[in-house]
C-alpha cells in the first residue's frame, strides 16, 4: 500500500492511532491509564528533596516531582504539567514550563517571543506568518508564539484560529490558580495526538476494527519480540532491561569486508521508529557489528541523520571504552509491552 495513512482505532480497549507510510508502521499512540503527557494541574508544594535538586507537588493524581524549585516554598501553591510518564514506583515528572501545543501553534506562557519553525524557509511565506501571527497575538509581553512546520500549507484563516484559541486557553489556565489541587486539562488523547502531530496529507481511517482490517495488529504483534529485520541480511536485537535498554547488530550471512559498516548503518536508520514504536527510552547501548576506527564516522552521521527526524529528544552520548555507542532518550512514551499486558 502507497502513500500514508492514518489508523483511529482502540486496542485492549485503549484509545489508539496508528501511522502507515507505504505499508510500514511508522509510528503507534496507545492510551494509558497514566496521566496525559501535557496534563495541567494546580498543585501544591510539598518538601524539597535535598541532593536530588527537586521536589515534590501534591496532585489530584498523586505525586509528582519537580526539578525547578528556585523560589518555591512549601505549600505555595502553582501550575504544574506533566512532562514525561512515571516509571514503576516513581513519582509523575512534571514541570513549570507551560506549553499549550496545538497542530499549527505553541503557544509559551512566561517565554515571550515569536519564533517560526526553520523547516519553514521561504523569506516570503515567513514574512505572512509574522503578520498573521502579530495580527492576533499583539499586545502579550509575557507570552510566546511558536509557529510550526505545519503552517507552510495550511490555510491563514486555520492558523489564525488556532492561535487564538490556544491563547485563549492559556490565558483560562493562567488565571485558575485560586483553590484547592485539580487537574486543569486532560492533556491531549492518542486521536487528539495524532492530528496535531501527523499534519503531512494521509488517509484517515476511523472505522471501528480498521487496526486489523490494515494489518496494524499484526506490526504490533512483530513489535513483541526484539528481532529486528534489517537490509542485506543483517538483525539487531532491541531489549530493554531494568537499567537500559540494549541494542545488539549482527551482520547476518555476509562475510564482506563493508558487511559491519552495512549492518551498523542500517540500523542506525532504523533504531529511532524502533525506540518510537516500542516505546522505549532512558539510557540506550548499541552494541555494534565489529567495524574498524575509521568507519565510525558513517555510522554516527547516518545516526545524527535518523534521529534528527525523530520528535523524542534523544542525546548521542558516544563511544563507550569497550567500543559500544550510548544514547540517552527522554521517556515521552511508556513501553509498549506495559501498554498491551
């Protein structure tokens, strides 16, 4: 199948969406019963953790830790989102850097500025955002506007829109600040994720069981083992294990001199869906195909150039004594086998 489309569907039922782009699953949102990335709430403070450089905030969902704590007292009160999900035993990350993400603006309580995504290059189709972005946003000095790649084929009337109602949002969730703990918005859903996130045309598929009727439960299910198939025969192993999650490259049959070189980089191609589909973050090891020194510099500019299309902030730590490749990876997922147990 050619072409994109998109999968709204529930799985185990769990909200979920899926993205197809010639027939390969490029990507896969499942509801939790965890808080919504994005979530807001208005939270109280409770006692500082010494040496952790944090604390900890009382929420209608329990605990959550915050590590901007310059000026925060024990029981002040503030307006605290979610940042990432809790692992097992952990409190809920949140943070007080608000942002209201829509599908064509982000508006930046606290960081004001007019920013345009540098996807976006033509002087002239800048020059027209600016306007339409001033147009409505004028007279803030305390907020800031992020206008996204999506802007550079949406209609002017939709961004205008957009821009108002995540200011008018802002501004409703900015002066809620009075009361007891509550939790002030949801945070946006895997459908809601979807069309804010997959703005490139597609196919959009809502029919109840489309996930099996395009074969999207059966991408899921091959996601459950950690065999990946890669080019020119080569496989990389992807387990996660309690402190990392361990990446193993084999070169399969081939016995060439460039055959190391071949695997490492086809895996680096693949290694962020892969992460991305399973869900996967934190600490990340490759162990590589045997390759010589002076390879190395391929495999990392085929990395930079995987991840650099890949929205989870992903640091390239670097080379380990051993000859192992660390990468560290924000959790903004949970792991798909705690989604599907």
């Amino acid at each position: 199948m050619k072409g994109r489309q998109i999968i709204l569907d529930h799985i185990h039922g769990r909200e979920a969406a899926a993205l197809l782009v010639d027939g390969r699953l490029e990507d896969l949102l499942i509801d939790s019963d965890q808080p919504r990335l994005g979530a807001i709430y208005r939270a109280v403070a409770e006692r500082p953790m010494k040496g952790q450089g944090g604390l900890f905030v009382n929420t209608p969902d329990g605990s959550a830790f915050l590590r901007q704590v310059k000026g925060i007292a024990p029981g002040d009160k503030l307006l605290v989102q979610v940042s990432g999900y809790a692992e097992a035993g952990k409190a809920i990350p949140v943070t007080t850097r608000l942002l209201f993400k829509s599908r064509y603006a982000i508006v930046t309580p606290g960081a004001p500025g007019l920013n345009i995504s540098r996807q976006i290059k033509d002087d002239d189709l800048r020059d027209e955002l600016t306007g339409l972005a001033r147009a409505v946003f004028e007279g803030d000095e305390e907020t800031g506007l992020i206008l996204r790649s999506s802007c550079a084929t949406a209609d002017p009337a939709d961004i205008g829109d957009d821009i108002a109602q995540m200011l008018d949002l802002a501004a409703a969730v900015a002066g809620d600040t009075e009361g007891d703990i509550e939790k002030l918005t949801e945070g946006d859903s895997p459908h809601d994720t979807a069309w804010r996130e997959w703005t490139e045309p597609a196919e959009v598929i809502t029919e109840a069981g489309g996930f099996e009727t395009h074969g999207v439960l059966e991408r899921i299910d091959a996601l459950q083992s950690p065999l990946v198939t890669l080019t020119g025969g080569a496989s990389m192993y992807v387990e996660p294990t309690r402190a990392l999650v361990a990446v193993d490259v084999n070169t399969g049959r081939d016995t060439t001199p460039a055959a190391a070189l071949k695997a490492n980089i086809a895996a680096a191609r693949d290694l962020p869906r892969q992460l991305r589909l399973r869900g996967l973050g934190g600490q990340i090891v490759m162990d590589l195909a045997p390759m010589p020194k002076k390879d190395r510099r391929a495999f990392e500019l085929s990395l930079k150039a995987a991840f650099r299309a890949d929205p989870i902030e992903t640091i390239l730590a670097g080379w380990t004594p051993l000859g192992a490749f660390e990468l560290q990876r924000k959790r903004d997922r949970l792991p798909l086998s705690e989604l599907l147990a």
